[in-house]
C-alpha cells in the first residue's frame, strides 16, 4: 500500500499526516517552533525553523513507520496564509516571515484602502486588511528599502518549505488569492496592482493549481532521508482551503464551521461572481473554484478567557457539564465576542465584548452558555451575509474544531444556524486535505469529490429544535444591534486608556 503526507504549516508548529489510498491514517508527527514578538503587533518567525520542523517530521514517521521510506509517494501541503517571505536572488531568505497576525501595517491598509480600493477589490473581491501579504509589502518598501531592494522572489511559508524540497518557486492559487495582487476571477497575476506598487511580475512565483505537481524531491534531501525512489511534490494550499477540502466542502449547499482560537464560516462558490463588497473574504478554492469566508477573531479565544478569568478551578468540561439545564437565550443574558476587535462582518480593532442584561439570578452556568450563544452568534453573521447577499439555503455545515467536541454546543450550532449540524468521525483537520490533494495529484483519484468520498467519514447529526430556532431568531435580532450599541463607548474608552 502506498502512502501520501500532508504537511500542515501552521503557526507554532508543523504537522504531518501520513495517510493509504484507503484513506486510512498511517501515523502522524509534529515540531513546534517560536514566534518572534519584538515589538507590540509584531509577529514574526524564521523559516529556517519550518525546515528543521521539516526534518524532525519526517524522521519521526521513519521512525513509527517501518516501510514510510519505500511506500511513501507524494507530499502537499496546508499553510497559514498571508505571511511574507522574502529571498534573494540565490534563494537566501532577506529577513524573518512577517506573518499573518502582524498588524504593524495599519497605515498601509488604510493607504490601500483610500487610494486604490475600489480597484483592489474588483480585482482581488476583497478589501486590504493588516493580514494579508500586499499591506506588508507596502511596510518593507517604506521601512526597510535596502531589504526590498535585494528582493528576488517573494513566497509565503509553505511556499517556502516547498522551495527548499524542490528546488522550484510556485504559488496555487487558493494561497495566491490571500496576497491581494490576485485577479482571482482570472486566475492571474494583477499587472494593475503590480504597476500601481511597484512590484515586478518577475519576483512573483509560477500559479498552479493546489493539486498540480511542482517537481520532486530533490536528490540531497533524497539522500538525506533515505528514500529509496523519487517523491513527488504538489502545490497544496491556503490552510482554510484545504481544511474545507479536508471536511469535504466542494458543494454550495455545505458550509463549515471551524472553532479553535478564533473561529471561520465558510462556504463554497462556483463563481467570483458574488459581490460581498469586502464584508466576507473571497478567495480561490483548492479546486477549480471559490469559497467565501467570514472570521470571528475571537470564538474558542473567547471561552478560553471566560474560564481562566472566571473558572480557574475547572476544566473546561466541568464550565459546560450543566449548560443543558440552562434554557435558550441564557434567561436574557447577551455575549458579544469582541474582546480583541472583529473581523467579519465590522472589520473594527477598537471595538470590545461585553455582557448585556445581567441580573442577580444569572449564576455561572448562564454565563458559559451566553458565551457559546455569543461566539455563534458571531459566526451567524457570516451564514446571514451569505443567505442574504448570495441567497444560499445550506442543506448541512461540517462543524471542525473546539466547538465540534461538545453536543450541547453542537445543538446550539444546529439551532442558531438553524441547519443540522455533521462532525467528522476523524476530524484531522487541513493535514488530512493537504493528503488529498497529494493522492489526486499522483492520480490515485481523479478528483477531490471521488477522493473524499473515500478519505473522509462523517459522524452523527445534530438536527435544529423548531422551538430553540425560534427564540434564538429572536435573539440574534437583538445580537445584532449590540455592535452599533457599544462601538462609540468602545473606541472613547480605548482612545482615553491610550491618552
């Protein structure tokens, strides 16, 4: 039986998943490594320790898998999105990975977005965030023009890794889209925002498609691992890609759900057709089409806060055993998520969460409800954005993540979204997608629908009560004036803490 590996390059460590053409997984590993915070809303890290990452991966499945050197034949990827990699013209990287979570280029958006926005967003169906991969290019070219000067080629992370196994530069599109010079509905490189930046198409990697083959294996690092035949490499993709690919997202009528430290709803679109106007991100999927993808910055982030802040003596399943007893609606009692800024659909870093309605009845089990009501609630808004803006009616969402793991949040999922909610039997995240697009590539399937159906298996259902879809209608009407309520209180007490 041959084997493929996703690698998924996240932010503090690498993973790789080793999976057969059954779709049965073979072995996992994984390597941490650091993040560089040198000043405040810097995030940085040095790639040279995805390498390292790399290697250890590699040799811990050689060491729990006795044939992984004889049967292994293909490796993609799943990569977190946006970071900038800059390298010379001998490959050597210019600087340390300024990655997603750095927000040093607010300025630079806000340039973006008065100057050249309306251009930008009918190129690339999005509006300049810190995030994304332009605005930081705009930061390099202000801040350090001698870097910027020895630039070659620019990557981002898992790009990168992939460079150094193969020796050739290249980008699919789904991560392509998340730079903001993408024309996604063409599928190209913008020679607008090129000209309008000053940035040469030349240092600009080849597009592919997240299953197309990028070479092989080179014969050092061949030889290094011992390898006994050559191993293909293929593009992969932008991890929210492949995480949907990985959950079996490649129909308009399925949505995702994914809850970890912040939280996504996504759903797949056919076209770039539908104009969001920059409220939901819409980006190129790992197939030969489009998702679109709204973010609460802070959803498991949020629950995390509440229980070390307020329930420092138990676990997490001790904060959530006696949520089922508590009726919808937390007996009046609101949450709203903000407490590091939101996404989708405000896109506001001043505003705050708060607690609205709280009596001297509420007890702590009304609070850990109305927290999960309020990180769904959040995510709602991107499910309301998507049914009203593109008129869709989802038959199901895949729930991943935190939120996945617990089956009275699964049923407040299943009513607030009012749609049944599906978990995975084995939820393995953009590792098990990244495999995938590596066993479609080699030609093991002839595409990702007909290799899900044999990679992935999903788990029971969690069907919406009619009673609880009603008075959380209700609720979420009231949820949804909470932002307009507090953001003015919000930003004068952030702008009188900073004075």
């Amino acid at each position: 039986m041959s084997y493929v590996l996703g690698l998924d390059l996240g932010t503090s460590s690498l993973k790789g998943l080793l999976v057969d053409k059954a779709g049965t997984v073979i072995g996992s590993a994984s390597a941490d490594y650091p993040l560089i915070h040198d000043q405040s809303g810097y995030s940085e890290q040095q790639p040279s320790e995805w390498l390292t990452a790399c290697e250890k991966v590699i040799e811990q499945l050689s060491a729990i898998v006795n044939d992984f050197k004889t049967k292994l034949e293909g490796i993609s990827f799943s990569g977190q999105m946006h970071g900038l990699v800059l390298l010379d013209d001998e490959g050597n990287v210019l600087r340390p990975s300024i990655l997603w979570n750095d927000v040093r280029n607010s300025l630079e958006c806000e340039q973006i977005n008065s100057q050249f926005g309306d251009q930008i967003l009918s190129i690339t169906q999005n509006i300049a965030r810190e995030g994304f991969t332009l605005p930081k290019i705009l930061w390099v070219q202000k801040n350090e023009p001698e870097i910027w000067d020895k630039v070659a080629k620019i990557l981002l992370p898992k790009d990168y890794l992939r460079y150094w196994l193969t020796g050739n530069y290249h980008m699919d599109y789904s991560d392509a889209a998340g730079t903001l010079m993408l024309d996604v509905k063409h599928k190209k490189w913008s020679e607008a925002i090129q000209t309008e930046y000053h940035i040469s198409e030349n240092i600009l990697p080849t597009l592919i498609e997240s299953y197309g083959n990028t070479g092989k294996l080179t014969e050092d690092l061949k030889a290094k691992f011992g390898f006994e035949h050559d191993i293909q490499i293929f593009a992969g993709g932008a991890d929210n890609a492949v995480a949907a690919v990985g959950s079996g997202i490649l129909d308009h009528t399925t949505g995702m759900v994914s809850i970890g430290t912040s939280g996504v709803f996504l759903s797949y679109e056919n076209d770039a057709d539908v104009d969001y106007k920059g409220q939901l991100h819409l980006f190129n999927h790992a197939d030969d089409a489009y998702y679109s993808m709204g973010v609460t910055l802070a959803a498991g982030h949020s629950l995390t806060w509440f229980k070390n802040t307020f329930a420092t003596d138990k676990s997490f399943e001790e904060l959530l055993a006696n949520i089922d007893s508590i009726e919808p609606g937390s007996k009046g009692l609101l949450f709203a998520p903000y407490i590091v800024g939101e996404r989708t659909p405000y896109t506001d870093g001043k505003i705050r969460g708060s607690f609205i309605g709280m009596d001297t009845t509420h007890t702590l089990d009304h609070f850990a409800r109305a927290v999960l009501e309020g990180i769904t609630f959040s995510l709602k808004d991107s499910q309301y954005l998507m049914e009203t803006v593109a008129n869709k009616k989802f038959e199901r969402i895949i729930s991943v993540g935190g939120g996945s793991k617990n089956n009275n949040w699964l049923q407040i999922q299943a009513d607030i979204f009012n749609t049944p909610i599906t978990t995975l039997i084995a939820d393995e995240g953009p590792g098990m997608g990244a495999a995938m697009l590596a066993a479609v590539g080699l030609g093991w399937y002839d595409s990702l629908l007909a290799c899900n159906k044999a990679f992935v298996a999903y788990g029971d259902t969690v069907y919406p009560n009619p009673d609880n879809v009603a008075q959380y209608a209700d609720i979420y009407a009231e949820y949804q004036k909470v932002y307009a309520a507090t953001k003015d209180i919000s930003h004068n007490l952030i702008d009188l803490v900073n004075k």
